[in-house]
C-alpha cells in the first residue's frame, strides 16, 4: 500500500469530522485514533442499543472477532519469554495424540496459517469442547504440506489456545488476563472474566436492521465460546483498551522487544506474488511495510485495526451492523467501506502526528 510513507506532518486534521462524512448514516460503531501517546479520538457513533437509544461511545463493548487473534499470538509469544516453549516446537510437544502426517506442524506453522490445516471445523457455536477441538483438528486431512502454502486457518489459532492452556498450566483467558491485559491496563476486555454489564455491549443487528443479541447472548460454555471459535475470535474488548494495548505494544509491559519484532515480522505471503505477509496474528501490509493491520467479522458486525510498524499511530474500529441492505434506504457493506475509514483516519494522524 505504501500507504504510510512519504507523507510529511502539515498541522491536525480533525479525525471526527472525516468519520462522521464516510460512516453510512443509520449504522453504529466506535473508533480510536492515536498518534504516539495521544489519543487524538475515542468515541462512538450512532447507538449501542437502537431499541433504548443508548449511545455508542469510547467504551461501549463490541465482539473484537478475528483481531483476537494477535491476543493468542502475544500469548504464544509471552510464554516463550517464560521459557515454557518454543515457536519452533512441533506441536507435538504440547499436544497428545498427533499423528504422522501433523508431526511436522510446529506453533510456527500455526501463527502463520501454514499449518495445512482446514479453516474452520463446524459452525462457531456448536458445543465443541477443547478436546473435541484438538480431535477433530488432528484427525483432519491436511490441504497442503506444513510450510508449503499460507491457508488462512482459525483451527489452528483454536490449537495455538490449548497449547496456551497446556503450556501454562492455567485456562486460556485466566493466562491472557494475568499476563497481557493486567499488564498493559485493559480492565474490559475478555471473554467472561470481565465484570461486564450488559447495558456496556452493543447489540449486533442483521442486514435488516434486525437485533441479533449481545455476543454474549449467544451459545457459550461457561468460560465464554466453544471451541470452533475459542483463542481464534470472539473476545470482546472496547475502542478504550484497545488503545492500552497499543500503548503496552509501544513498551515492554507486555512484550520485549525480541517478542515484539517476532510479532510483526512479514514471514509468508498471503497470495503468491502479492505484497501482504502475515505476521503473528497481524497482517503487514504494502510493499514498504509500512503498516500492520487486521481485519474481524461476523454475520453481524464488522471492524478493523491498524498501526504503523514504528507503533506512532493507531486506528481501530468496530461497527455492530456489518451489512445494510437496499430495501431499508441506501445499502452499505462495511468491509467496503474499510478501507476508505481506515486508510483515510490513518492518512490524518500521520499528518497531524
């Protein structure tokens, strides 16, 4: 994208007024915006709760999806700085039960979707426990080589939290609690260790306009989403922690700068002659590499976080309608949408920065 590169500070830009021309009039959502450590907007748009009017704001809860991801990858990272394994282990070493043609899979292999595993196993809700998951994934047929080709995989984001759990000794979101968002101060962020008031968490609409329920209204175990969707998506955070990771990433809170650089570094192409790499649970995007990004969504709810690879600036997102359709006024589609919000947003910090 190059999108970062070449563009020279020529005085602030109001981010607020810039969201409030692209945002499609009826939706709602919430954006951060960062320049080093100011934060330069945190509010939301439109309504939380259509039905009590109640706004969208810098703190309103929103289902973070697939961003949750660079969380398991922290994780992974974390626990390598606690020398309890290695990124280069076959999975084997945390895992029973692998078979022949898995032995060569490594955590590696994982972070990056080169595993060769299948992207998904079922549907998010079904009541899958960790050992169904792991089962089910190690008894799969494999669709490329480990190593070969980057196949976008969240099975083996869901493998990467059991070894999480194994490796530590501890369930999954006790571990991310404990040693990444008490770190770097994100008090609202989680799966059901939070204190969450329901009045907090945006209720999610269909292309309708229909209300779909909270993210925890849906199906869960009790320690939050079943295994098809656990360590891979659904963790639920807000426009405000958000940025505290951020900032604990622009530190050594959380990661030291050896983990850090692992975290970002462009290992694999995710199409063949393309110029975007996958990382550890970030997208590095352009040919320069100027930005890290990453993308979540669902049937309902759509949102996008990017940063510089110097870590100045941040933009997150999330709008708790993804789709509107044409037989309710004008349509949109956020992940249309997208890039023009988020490439715009990022253009004004850097220029404001």
């Amino acid at each position: 994208m190059g999108l970062l590169a070449g563009c020279a500070p020529s005085g602030p830009e109001p981010v607020e007024a810039f969201v409030t021309e692209v945002v499609p009039s009826g939706s709602s959502g919430s954006l951060a915006a960062v320049v080093d450590d100011r934060v330069v907007h945190c509010d939301g748009w439109g309504a939380a709760d259509r039905a009590t009017g109640d706004v969208a704001t810098c703190d309103t809860v929103y289902d973070v999806m697939s961003m949750t991801k660079q969380f398991t990858a922290a994780a992974v990272l974390k626990l390598q700085m606690q020398g309890r394994l290695e990124v280069g282990d076959p999975i084997s070493t945390h895992l029973p039960g692998v078979p022949p043609d898995k032995r060569r899979v490594t955590l590696h292999h994982l972070l990056t979707h080169t595993s060769g595993l299948v992207e998904s196993l079922g549907d998010d809700d079904e009541p899958v426990s960790r050992d169904d998951l792991v089962r089910a994934a190690l008894s799969s047929e494999l669709l490329s080589a480990p190593g070969e080709e980057h196949l976008y995989s969240n099975v083996g984001y869901s493998l990467l939290a059991a070894v999480v759990e194994q490796a530590s000794g501890l369930g999954y979101e006790e571990y991310l609690a404990a040693h990444l968002f008490e770190p770097a101060g994100m008090r609202r962020t989680g799966y059901v260790l939070p204190d969450w008031s329901q009045a907090d968490i945006a209720v999610e609409y269909d292309a309708d306009g229909r209300p779909q329920g909270r993210p925890i209204d849906r199906p869960w175990d009790v320690s939050g989403p079943y295994w098809n969707l656990f360590g891979n998506g659904g963790v639920l955070s807000t426009a405000r922690d958000m940025i505290s990771w951020h900032q604990a990433l622009r530190g050594d809170r959380v990661l030291d700068e050896d983990a850090k650089r692992q975290l970002f570094e462009p290992y694999v192409e995710e199409e063949p002659g393309g110029d975007t790499h996958y990382a550890y649970g970030w997208v590095v995007a352009g040919g320069d590499g100027s930005m890290l990004w990453h993308n979540g969504g669902n049937d309902s709810s759509y949102g996008e976080v990017a940063r510089s690879a110097d870590g100045r600036v941040l933009v997150f997102w999330v709008a708790n309608q993804r789709v509107a359709t044409q037989g309710r006024g004008q349509g949109w589609d956020f992940e249309e949408i997208a890039p023009e919000l988020t490439e715009g947003v990022l253009e004004r910090l850097v220029r404001s920065g």
